[in-house]
C-alpha cells in the first residue's frame, strides 16, 4: 500500500461522508467554484499544457473552454436534481400485487471515486475533467492519478481545484492528487475506493479493470479503452463528393496528431480507379506537428503502425513525415481483410489509417459484424442509399453512430453518449462524456414507511430543493427548466 | 462448451436481432402473453412448486400473482418507454463549448441475456421472473438457467412462456432454458452472451462473477448475493411496543422456513432484563415447516447457525424444531461483538437470527459500520428518537432502509430498489426489482446528425411511438400517463 495514496484516500472518505449530505445547490456552487478557478488562470495552463503536450495551443485553449463549460452544465444539471432520479410511491393498500407500503427513492453518491487521467487530453479528461466533474457533482470525494505525460500542468490545475473547493467551503479533502504506479495500484485497490474512472489504453485499462475485479469487495470500473472507430462510405457518396471526403478524413485522422479515442482509424471506401491517394497527399502536405504526447505514445504508434503495414495485402498510399511523426494511410482489399482480420482490431494511436476497398456494402456489413465494440461508427451516405441493415449492424457496435461526419469531436450535452461496448468501454451501459456521465457514481437508496421528517430532503413531501421527481409514476413538472 | 447452450445462445442472438427492432406496443405484448399463460395455468404451476419446493400453497399463489403483475406493470412501462430515454438535443451554433451537432440518444438492448433462477422464489426469481421480464421488456433474449431445487416447475414454466411468445409471434428463440452446471458456465463465458443475471449465494455468484469479469470481453454481471439484513430497535421503542416488535420479528425471519434475500439475520436491542425469550417462545411455538428448499440447503443452513453458536459469547436464546429445521436465535452482547466480529458477516439461509444486546445506539452504529453491503437495513425507532446519524450509516451500507417495518416482503414498484454495495450485489447501482430494473439490460446509442427517416423511431421528430423524451435539456409532458 502506497503511503500517500493511503492518506489521500482516507482524508477522501472522511470529506465524502460529509459531501454526501450536500444540497444540489451546494455540489453546483463546488463546481462553478472550480471553473471560475480554472479561468482566472487560463493562460497559465495552456502554457504548461503546450509545453509537456506539444498539442496546439488554439486546440488546447478550446479544451480548457470546454471543460470549463462542462463544469457549468454538470452544475445546472445538479440543481435539477436530474442525477438523483428522486421517486416517491404512495402507500396504496390497492396496489396489484397487494398493499403497497410508502416507498421513495433517491441516489447517493458511491464514495471514494479513484479518477485516472488521460495522456491526450490533459484537461478535458484530466485533473478537472469529466470524471472528476461527475464524482464530484453527485457528492463523491475524488482522488486522481495523475498522468505522467503532464505531471507539471496536473500538479497546477490540482491546486486551482483544491483552492477553489476550499474557497467554497467543501470539506477538506475531497479532491486530491496522487502520482506515480505504486499509488495507482493502491487506489484501485484500497478498501475505501468505491469506483474507479479510467481513460487510457485498452492494455493498462485490461490490467486496472482486473485488479478491481479482485478485489474482495469489487468495485464498478468505468474503463474507456481502445476504439478504432470505422467510417463507411457508401458508392453514392464516394460518387458525389469524393474530395470533400478524403480532405475531411484528412484532417479528422491527424487532429491533435492522430491522439484521439475517436480518430477515424478505418475508411471503408468503394474499389476501383480514383484521385485517393493524389487527393491525400495534397491535403497531408501541411501536415505538422511538434511530436507526439510522449515518447512511449510515439513507440507504440509506430509498432502498431508497422504491425499493420506488415500484414498480408497492405500498402502504403501516403506517408508525410513531420518531426519524425509519420501521417500515415495504408490500403487494403477487403477480400485481403476478410481472410486476415487482424488489422479490424489493432488500434493505431497516432495519425494514421488505413483505407478498406470493397466491392459491395454487404461485405462492409460482413465485416463491420466482426469487429470489437467502438466509441464511434460513421457512414457517410446520400439520402436514397439503402443502408438499413449496415445501420443496424453500425449501431450494434458503438455508442455513437454519425451521418456524413466525422467522429473526432465529442460535444458535452444531455444527448451525448461516449462510449461502447468492450473494448470501447468496459460498462456498456455508461458514458464518460455528457450530463449521464454523474450517473455513473450514484447508487440508489429506497426509503419505506419513513416519517416525512427523518426523510432525506430529496424524497421530503414538500420537495425542499425544488427538484424534479417521480410521483406514483408520474414524472413532475419541472420546479426549475433546463438551460 | 455445452452443445446445447451453445445452440441456444445462437438462437436466442438471431431473436435478439430482430427483437432489438421491436417497439414497446409489441415489447409490451409479449409481457402480457406471458402473463396470461402463466395465469391460465395456475394452479398446475403452484402444484409443482409446492411440491419441490416445501414452500406453503398460500406464499406461491401469492408469488405468483405477484409475478403476472410484475410482467404487467413491466408492459406498461415499456409503452411509457421510460426504459428507452430517449434523448434529443437539437443543434446549436450557440452552444456554450462551441456549435453542437443535432444529437440523439435512445438506449437500446444487450443483447443475450443469461439469467439464473434462484432456489427461495420459484416464480418472481425464477423462470418468469424479475430478471427475464426485465431483458424481455427491453427487446434482450434470455437464456434461462432452471434451478435444481425445482426443474420440474423450470420446465413446466418454460413451456409455457414459449408457446405465449410465440402466440405473440415474438422471434423464434427469443426464450429458452437450460440445465446443469456445465452448461451455466458456458452460458457465463459464452462470446454471444451480452449480460448475467443471477440470484443465489455468494459463493456461487462470486463464482461466477470472476468468470464473468475474466471473459476475453467482459460482460456485466448483475448478481444478487448475500444479505443478512440487521434490524435495530432504539430503547424508546423497546420500551414502548416490546412484544409487538418481538412478534413481528419471529414472523419475519421464519417466513418461508426464513429463505429469504431479505431476512432479518442480526436484531439489535438493548441490554436489560425483559421478557424476550418468553415471548419469542410463544410466539415460534407454532412454526411448523415441511422441510427447506434442498438438502444442500438445510445443510448450509446448519452448518452456518452451528459456526455462528460456537463463536465466543454466543447463547441459544430459543430453539424449536420443525421437521427438522430448527428455528434458532441465539444471543451475544455487543461487547462481545467488537471483540469478535465474525457474527456480523456470516449469513445463516434458513429460520434463525442473532440477537445483540448493545449498551447505546453509538455502539450499533459502530458495528453497523463494520458490516458489509446488505439488501436492507431496519430501524425500529419512536418519532422523537435521535437517530441521524444512525440512519446515515444504516443508508451508507444498504439498497433499501425501512422505518419501523420488517423487510421480507419487496413490493414492485417505481420506487423499489433491492440491491445494495457488495456483498449484497456485483453492481451497488442496480436493482432486479422495481421497474428500474429493466435499466440493467440496456445501453445508449447517440445518433449524431442523422436525416430523420434514418433514425430510431423513437428518436424521429414526430415521436411515432409517443413516449416520454427530454428535448434541448427540458421533459416533454408525457404522452401517455402511467397507470
């Protein structure tokens, strides 16, 4: 057991059994607390950001805009009370199956939330990320790990965060930081670590979700993993807008070099005689980047690169070399894929794709029906394709299915859904992105025959905070509106 | 692998595909076929269940009628299609992150859902049970495992479910049952299977747990384990209504030969000479049972109430036997308890309790928080009783807290919620009663900038199915009401 994670846990409980009984007016004032924080020293951050990353600064400066904003729509959301799902049944003595006693329900927060961050977005899925906005938004205490690839930018935000929450009178230790593999290890294992919130490789998110599995008391693993994120694009849309595609695709595979859980990694496009790669290597030319996340990132992109170049059938259409950091498209025939598999599920976390030519869109279905669960799924149509039965087989796949799109680019709404089945994620049931995000570090808590006094105020008669509820089936007007 | 799981599961999974297209009118009628097969043959399933399971005639007609309106209130809230929520956020180019496509969410189901019947509840936890009706009501295909204590009964139960799908002209394979070990852990590890729900003890189900979790692709493992249920009296209420909490206790934990998930296993009163063994007595001198569930049962059950008497300062307060089966409380003083807290973690499946005899209610709420996850928790307590903190550990630890009530006896409604941190369940955020457990079985799918002719009904914009959905963050007023 590593020392500091030990303490950092035990201080997180203590501050947890406190925030549990925190108003949605409290929890929402936490983190609007934590976003004005982060703002007032915005630039300080994309600074540090930009100088352990070497993302972009304008596309660094719209993900901490974008954290910020989530911070503030998690906070809106708490006030309605949405994440507490409170339902209230009467007392009915003509209930169906017999007398039915007086029963309410509400949602508590789980407890010690251990949060891991990312390596490619160390803001929006880091220190102050969606994670930790969701456990701490339904009154769990949250301890991250964070991620070596900006121990500099986490060490700062995790000050911003922890000023902030004091400033806002939370309970002292309900967010900390903790470094390094030991401590890892003991945060998913401590026997006061209620969930867990990971965002990484399927590798070390397999080795994680294990290790909560045996535990003596497991414990939910939210795990996003690997996704390679298929786009199809049917003959009628390579047809009519073939350049407008590929230059799309272009920019969407090697945004933010190529470091994105929702990078299109296959591109499923009709056989035949085109201006593919002349029109690829055109839009590659300006390729530039100034490295990749890490070192270890950039080893591993190029071994799954050349693992995939080496199978059966592939060739390479384009490579543009920037800071020795190669956009890379490949090229197969999908009768090559059908025989040789291997390359649907080998992702390559770098700027690089690989190019599918097929004959028909039912051997795209075949093919789609083979591959692991994803993030995302894409297909690129016109309005009067047939495209029903590869619908299905898209949706049966991801979390997210787009129309004419592309996948890299994940909105924070009520509607959004990030994730997938495994390896997508490793509870399909759960996205890591969006208002349901919170949904994931709650537990319901029913409540029989309670005196209206000794009720928590969620499930009181006279509905203190204002929240919207349930009553014997009927779901409440709004006491507050959304937005 | 089984061959005849193996069979099975694949064509449960071509049913699934089709079923997953279903809408909640045909969804819902399903439910109710089943609910009316079940009822045209009611008194030939209580037969057979009296007959393996020794339980009473009057509990299983009971059981029964709660299952049909279990399935009943499952189809009306599928035409609610709360189960689906449906989620719609238009686009914005003003939204706050920056433009948000038109994105929409709609959950839709699993797939194969492997589903073990539980021994105590030959009808609500079995065959057609909680657990089947949830992933039916979903469009899931189920795989039933038929418990050994009453295959006769599984069998006799499945053909009936069978013949009311197909009336209902539900796809061929949508439901089927197995038998025997081998083939429950091939229905466990097998690729297609999509999610497990089980019921049983906490050996097996965390047996089968880590199968579950160890699979080359995880899958969600809803299993129900142990729960020993403490019910704690305050002095107020022991001083005023002591013989009518005592009778109702002896009612409540030898209901059912005391084999039940809910039985109150450890009752907390305070020191002091009173009449408790008298009237306890009294009121157990009537129990009369036919036997338990399976000899492997009444041995566990033995075995369990033998390790529990041989702990340090544990007394035999009553003992009466009943064909064998002895209903027992034993008794230990609190002290004894904090020295020696094996009691507080030993389930005992069967007709017996433990009585701890505590100083102060700060006492209880010390050992309460030692205690591991439980389905419920009980407090027997006068209105003017100072108990907060009390019933914040009593919540923290539980699914389902009860004023002044017994807990065996789970009405199904909106509210319910049996479930609760392990070892109670897997998954502290489900419940496999109440019609949040249809939840279970799910997952969301966004769609991100579809043309409407190529969206889910239930996402197109004149809501062909009229159910419930959030538009833009705000609850659209329902389109039908519930009841």
């Amino acid at each position: 057991m590593d020392a500091v994670a030990d303490e950092r846990i035990k201080s997180a409980h203590s501050a947890y059994e406190s925030a549990s009984r925190a108003s949605p007016a409290t929890r929402a004032s936490w983190l609007e607390a934590i976003a004005t924080g982060l703002e007032s020293r915005s630039e300080e951050l994309v600074g540090l950001a930009h100088g352990e990353t070497r993302l972009a600064v304008p596309r660094l400066e719209g993900e901490l805009r974008r954290t910020v904003f989530q911070l503030r729509l998690f906070a809106r959301e708490v006030e309605l009370g949405t994440d507490l799902d409170a339902t209230i049944d009467h007392a009915d003595p003509d209930w169906g199956m017999g007398p039915r006693p007086d029963l309410r329900r509400v949602n508590v927060p789980l407890g010690v939330v251990g949060v891991f961050g990312a390596s490619n977005f160390p803001f929006a899925f880091s220190v102050a990320g969606g994670d930790t906005a969701s456990a701490l938004a339904t009154g769990c205490a949250v301890v991250h790990k964070v991620h070596t690839a900006h121990e500099k930018l986490g060490e700062a935000t995790a000050e911003i965060v922890i000023a902030a929450l004091s400033d806002a009178r939370a309970p002292e230790g309900l967010f900390s930081v903790i470094y390094g593999r030991e401590a890892a290890i003991s945060l998913v294992e401590h026997p006061l670590t209620a969930a867990v919130g990971f965002t990484g490789s399927t590798s070390v998110g397999r080795a994680l979700f294990d290790r909560a599995a045996a535990r003596p008391r497991p414990i939910p693993f939210f795990g996003e993993l690997g996704s390679i994120n298929p786009v199809i694009v049917t003959p009628g849309a390579w047809a009519s807008r073939r350049r407008e595609l590929i230059e799309g695709f272009a920019g969407s595979f090697t945004l933010g070099a190529g470091q994105f859980c929702t990078k299109p990694g296959l591109l499923f496009v009709p056989r035949g005689e085109d201006e593919l790669a002349g029109i690829l290597a055109a839009a590659l030319a300006e390729f530039s980047v100034d490295g990749m996340l890490s070192p270890a990132i950039h080893r591993g992109f190029d071994a799954a690169l050349e693992a995939n170049r080496d199978e059966v059938g592939v060739t390479t259409l384009v490579e543009v070399d920037s800071s020795g950091v190669r956009a890379t498209v490949l090229e197969i025939d999908a009768d090559e894929v059908e025989r040789h598999p291997a390359v649907l599920a080998r992702e390559m976390f770098g700027p690089a794709s690989l190019v599918i030519r097929y004959s028909h869109l039912t051997q795209v279905t075949r093919l789609i029906a083979q591959i692991e669960g994803q993030l995302t799924a894409t297909l690129h149509a016109e309005a009067t394709d047939d495209v029903e039965q590869l619908l299905e087989v898209l949706a049966s796949k991801a979390g997210r299915v787009l129309w004419n799109g592309w996948p890299t680019g994940v909105t924070v709404s009520y509607a959004q859904q990030h994730g997938g089945p495994y390896p997508a994620t490793t509870m399909p049931s759960s996205t890591s992105v969006g208002t349901s995000a919170m949904a994931r570090f709650s537990r319901p808590v029913a409540f029989q025959a309670f005196p209206d006094a000794q009720l928590p105020e969620a499930l009181q008669d006279r509905n203190p905070w204002g929240i919207r509820r349930r009553v014997d089936g009927v779901y409440q007007p709004e006491a507050t509106s959304a937005q």
